[in-house]
C-alpha cells in the first residue's frame, strides 16, 4: 500500500522553512507554506512573540 503525505507549515522568519524543506527532501512529499496577510503579524520577532504568547 502507497503511503502518501503532505508537508503543511508556517514560517515567518523562514527558520521552518528551512525544516520543511530537510523533511521534504528526505520524504520527497510535496510541501506546502502556510501565508497570512502580512498586517496579520508584526515584522519585529519579540512583537510577534508577544503575540503568540
């Protein structure tokens, strides 16, 4: 039986990017990159922090 899979993520600094694209190679799967309007996150990593918390 064929296993199949897909690769769904969100980066916002690119380090899952980075990630996704280390498993897509070594899983061959298609990946796919999550996007939000960018007035949805600010640009700055600790504002967005903030945020997440």
């Amino acid at each position: 039986m064929a296993q199949q899979a897909l690769i769904v993520y969100y980066s916002q600094f690119n380090n899952t990017t980075k990630l996704a694209k280390l498993i897509q190679d070594a899983t061959k799967a298609p990946a796919l990159r999550l996007r939000v309007a960018d007035s949805v996150y600010p640009n700055n990593m600790e504002a967005t922090g903030r945020i997440y918390q």
